[in-house]
C-alpha cells in the first residue's frame, strides 16, 4: 500500500446516519410520487429498498446507492425521458432542502474528520446525491470547510460506481490514485475504489452495508469513520 494522503469519503450511511437522515426525506419524496396514495407510496418505498414498517434501507438498493435519476428511473419508466429530468429536478429540490435540514452527523465523525485534516489528509467526498444537496448537508454540519471538494453524481460524466471522481480528485489535488483511500458503506464505494485504482478501500458498518456484502471488495473494514485516525496512524 502507498502512502495515502488522500480520503475520499461517502456521505450517506458514511459521514451521516442513513436512518435518521432519509427515512423521513424517503418518505416525503414517495407520498408525492403516488399523489397523496398510502398504499402506493409504501409499494414504491418498497421498490426503491425501504421498508416503510421497520424503516430500513435494504443495503445497495437505490436509495441506499443510486442517484435521484435512478430512482426516478424507477418509479416512472413511463415518461419521456424529458419528463424524468424535470422531475429529478424538482426532487433535488426537495432533497438538498430536505436533506440538509434532517442532516444527522454520526456519532464521532466530525472529530475525527478534524482530527483527519489537522495530520494534513487531503479530503473530499464523493456521493450520489446531488453536488449542491452534499454542499448544503456538509454546511449545515459544519464540516465543508475541511473538504477540498465535494462531487455529486451530477458533478462528473458518470456517477460511482465508476471511477471518474476518483480521477476528478486526483487532477484536483495532484495525488495519484494509489495515494487515495475510499471510505464507504454501500458495494458502490468499493467498487469506485477498484476501478479508480485507490491504493485503500475501506469498508464501514455505519450504514446500509453489511460486513458479508462489503468484505470480498474491502481492504479493511471498520465499524465507522470515527476508528479510521486511529486506523491510519497503525499501518
């Protein structure tokens, strides 16, 4: 392993509590979906990986992994592709707002990105939400200032699983790839580690993934981000 000197790091389920955040967002964006329809907006939480009994996020399902296009994509196949983007408009709305204002920090996370970034760690975040809904949630936590970057799925050509962030965050810091670890809780973020060459994928247990999912693509595991200072400063 190359020296890291750069972190890039999932934000859902990586940086902030999944559940607490988007249970409710979830919830607001199928009720409208279905038009007011109970029965229809639980079919549809269903569909895109939420229980809307237990309200828990099945891991690398769409909510858990995908982009606000690809639930759209999956909600309403029957519109014109036209129609699904001003439609995943609106709900970036409603997600940035949303999300940002629901935004639960989880437990020890802002310590240790701080700690993170005093050792002089280069620091971004790469996510499927929308670039400005990231941007929103980091501020609102207080936490934007320590990242050099942010990427939303709209940010780049193609969102994770593939690689362009990586090389997005490279061409911005100057580092290569194998001097990046990838820190995430979703297939997703590993599988954007293999593919950018990242010299460190590490999986988290503080969201939807689990460690069976997570183990065979991870080159360490860790219960969250708040063990990863530590981590770094043993290898």
């Amino acid at each position: 392993m190359a020296a890291i000197k750069g972190i890039l790091f999932d934000k859902d389920g990586t940086l902030v509590d999944f559940h607490a955040t988007w249970s409710a967002v979830a919830e607001l964006m199928a009720m409208e979906a279905s038009g007011g329809d109970r029965d229809k907006a639980d079919t549809l939480l269903v569909a895109a990986g939420l229980d809307p009994q237990t309200h828990a996020f099945r891991a690398d399902s769409v909510f858990a992994a995908g982009t606000n296009l690809d639930i759209i994509e999956l909600w309403f196949p029957e519109l014109s592709r036209r129609e699904q983007l001003d439609a995943v408009e609106h709900f970036n709305r409603m997600t940035t707002d949303k999300g940002a204002a629901m935004a639960v920090a989880l437990p020890g996370i802002i310590g240790a990105l701080g700690d993170l970034h005093a050792q002089s760690y280069r620091l971004g975040v790469a996510t499927n939400d929308s670039t400005m809904g990231c941007e929103k949630t980091l501020s609102a936590l207080g936490i934007a200032q320590l990242f050099e970057a942010a990427y939303g799925y709209d940010a780049v050509a193609n969102a994770k699983p593939a690689p362009d962030t990586v090389v997005a965050f490279c061409d911005l810091t100057g580092l290569k790839p194998s001097e990046l670890a990838m820190v995430g809780d979703n297939r997703h973020d590993l599988d954007m580690a293999r593919a950018g060459g990242c010299g460190l994928a590490i999986g988290v247990l503080s969201g939807t993934g689990t460690r069976r999912s997570l183990s065979p693509l991870a080159d360490v595991m860790l219960d969250s981000v708040a063990d990863l200072p530590a981590y770094l400063a043993s290898v």
